[in-house]
C-alpha cells in the first residue's frame, strides 16, 4: 500500500504510522529504552514527545533512545521487531496496530490500565474513556495506548451558517438544494483520494448500523443483502445525480478542494479532524470551523480513532515501556496535543481546540462507537483493490445503487474466493 502521506499530512498519520522504521540497533542497557517515532522531530507531536521522553529520564533515570524517523521510512519495522532489532516502543494508530497483532509483535498493555499516572492520584483507566480504550483495543487486549482521538464530521464555516446541524438526511439535502439555489457549491471534494470518497458511503452505513456493518461487507457476500446496505448506497447515488459537488470533482487532486473550502469556495467538505490544522494557512480572514456529524439515523454512532504508543512484544524493557506510558498519560503533556497540535487528546479532561469541541463532545456523548472505516481497511487487499474502486463508482455517478449492491456481493464472494 502506497504511503498515504505521500499525500497526505499529519492529519492521515493514522492511515500510515505504524509501518515506517527503521533498524535500531542490538539490545538495549535496562536502564534504557529504545524509542522509534514515526513523527519528525519538528513537529508539535515529535517536540512534545522529545519533552516526555526527557522528563521522564530525568524522572526515572531511565535514559531514551528516541530516533525520528518520519512517515517516508520503510516497512521493515516488524522485520527488525521479529529479528530482535526493534525498538521497545513505537507510534501506531487505531487501523494500523493490527499488522502488528498479526505477528504477535504488539505487547498486551491491559496492566497499564491499573498503573498510576504520575502526580495525578489517579489510574490510567481513571483517565481514558471507555470509547478510547476501545479503539485501542482487539477481541483480546489492549494493544496501545492513546494519546489523540481522530473521527469524522461535516466542516462547515459557522460564521457563514451559524449553528448548521441538520438531524436527518432530509434536512441535509434540503440545505444542499437550498445552496444550490442560492448560486453556492454546497460540496467540496478531493475526488483522487479514494479513501476520502469512501467516507460517504461509509459514514451513511455505520453511522446508522453501527460497528461491523461496513466490515462485514468483506466477510461475507450475504451482508450485502441488508436493506440499510442499499439504503446507504442510495444515499450517495442522490448526491452523485444531486450535482452538490463541484464540476469534475473527480478528478480533482488533494488538496484543491479542501482548500477552496478553506477559502470560502465551497460551503462543506466531509473530512477527518485534522482538516482545519491542515487548511489553517488557507482559511479565509474571520472563518470559523465547526462540524456536525452526518446524519444517516438509526444507531448514530461516532468514529472514534486513535494515535497512540504501541510496545514490542518483543522489546528489551517492555516494563519500562509501559512505565514511560502511564506517565505520558498525565494531563499536561495531553494538554499540549490540543494547544500545540492541534488534535482531540485523549484524555476527556483536556479541552480541545474550540473548532474540534463539537467533535470532542460527539465522541464523549456517543451511545454507539466505532473505529476508523470500521476496521474495513485492515484487509489492505479487499479495501484498496476491491472496495474503493467500486466505491468510486458509485460516488462518481457511474454505476447507481443497485448495481453497486449487486457488484459487490459478487466481487467479495469472488474475493473470498480466491482467498481459499
């Protein structure tokens, strides 16, 4: 799989930055710990992250080895943590810590839970809301812990659209039709960015079925029978035959349309959480960013995703590792991801930026959760070869709803198929 931040920035770290390493040497002393980060070291995490790992030396005496390697490093992580080579902690995310778990290269951390953090008289799991502990966790364990939430919404400017927040599908569409009406491109999208694409189709689906129901769609070519399968196809063939995206959207590159949204060009544009840090040296003079999340009924869950610290199950100071986590966890090195980068930290506590305290309290208010793309894009062979370019059909206008329910109960019994 290409890198995404190829693309992308920081923003979509959580689709990319728990493959990149590179080779940390023989074992490490037990009085240090071996740290690779997939951020660089000039950006707000990677400076944050710096100021952790020296206060915890000075701390514990235990001395870090922190290397920054980027997001365009390698892939050979797991190679080196399988050869004995890797490092005791590193970066990982929501939809990326599973490759890990695979090769049974990610440590359980259920026990940092009932870890204190430092100075603060309170347990890790005191901290940590049900929902993050969730996303950072598989069938078994907790395999990493979070430090930022990332989820989904509709970006809207509330300077032009004071309070927009319709509550069902018709509503939306009635604003969409009223901006059009009014001479305005109601949607901006960056249409080369499949997986952009395909948070329509999946936001109407698992907003309203909840976790599991985008997922199963790879598992089993029965799930493409549900009635709330075609009524969520449905709803994005009525924007594509809408004409509520701007001409040969397409078509258009990463980041033109996030941008022109920025600029006023474009009233909403269906993004991740970090869309306004992205689009922050673009947006028009008094533009105020606010969110509300698409509204497809039923359950209405949330996506909630996490960034966190993953260890190696086969680290030379797995103890220290979870050590150096619960006191990562205290509320002001939390506080600096909102202040500094501009995220949702994980601590619920620790107030987000005012732009993303609409998400923060959708993510906190939530009856039903589920993780990024539903998990979906663990099967980077089903999602990226079989599921986004179908996906793509269906938002560009080429196929409609009924022949893409009928395409994909073929394509995942053929995928499945070939799979043995």
């Amino acid at each position: 799989m290409r890198k995404l931040t190829v693309m992308l920035t920081v923003g979509a770290l959580a689709l990319s930055v728990g493959a990149c390493g590179k080779k940390n040497g023989s074992a490490a002393s037990e009085k240090e710990l071996v740290y690779t980060s997939s951020w660089g070291a000039d950006e707000p995490q990677g400076k944050l992250i710096k100021s952790i790992a020296d206060d915890f030396t000075k701390a514990t005496g235990t001395e870090v080895d922190l290397k920054f390697v980027g997001r365009k490093g390698t892939d050979t992580l797991p190679t080196e943590m399988n050869a004995g080579q890797g490092p005791d902690l590193f970066d990982t995310s929501t939809d990326s810590v599973g490759a890990f778990v695979a090769q049974n290269l990610a440590a359980p951390l259920d026990d940092v839970l009932d870890m204190k953090v430092p100075g603060e008289g309170k347990k890790v799991r005191d901290v940590l809301p049900e929902s993050v502990v969730k996303a950072s966790t598989d069938k078994d364990h907790v395999r990493f812990m979070a430090h930022t939430v990332i989820s989904t919404a509709v970006w809207y400017d509330a300077s032009e659209h004071a309070g927009l927040a319709p509550k069902t599908w018709k509503e939306f569409i009635a604003y969409l039709d009223e901006a059009k009406k009014d001479g305005r491109t109601p949607l901006g999208q960056d249409g080369t960015v499949n997986f952009y694409n395909a948070y329509w189709f999946y936001s109407a689906l698992v907003r309203s079925e909840g976790a599991g129901s985008l997922s199963a769609l790879g598992k089993d070519p029965a799930a493409w029978d549900r009635p709330a399968v075609l009524a969520a196809a449905k709803k994005v063939e009525e924007l594509a035959d809408g004409g509520y995206f701007q001409k040969d959207f397409m078509a258009t590159k990463y980041p033109a349309a996030q941008d022109a949204w920025a600029q006023g060009k474009y009233d909403l544009n269906l993004n991740g959480t970090w869309l306004a840090a992205e689009t922050g040296s673009k947006l028009a003079k008094g533009t105020e960013v606010a969110s509300f999340q698409l509204p497809a009924g039923g359950k209405n869950s949330v996506e909630v995703g996490t960034l966190g610290w993953g260890v190696n199950a086969k680290g030379h100071n797995v103890e220290a590792a979870k050590e150096f986590l619960a006191f990562a966890l205290q509320k002001k090195y939390e506080a600096k991801i909102s202040t500094d980068a501009h995220n949702i930290p994980a601590r619920p506590d620790v107030p987000a930026p005012g732009y993303l305290a609409g998400v923060q309290k959708d993510v906190a208010e939530a009856k039903f959760t589920h993780r990024t793309y539903d998990d979906m894009a663990a099967d980077k062979n089903w999602w990226n070869n079989v599921f986004l370019p179908l996906d793509d059909q269906l938002l560009s206008g080429k196929i409609d709803a009924a022949t893409f329910v009928k395409t994909g109960k073929k394509k995942a019994a053929d995928y499945l198929a070939s799979k043995g």
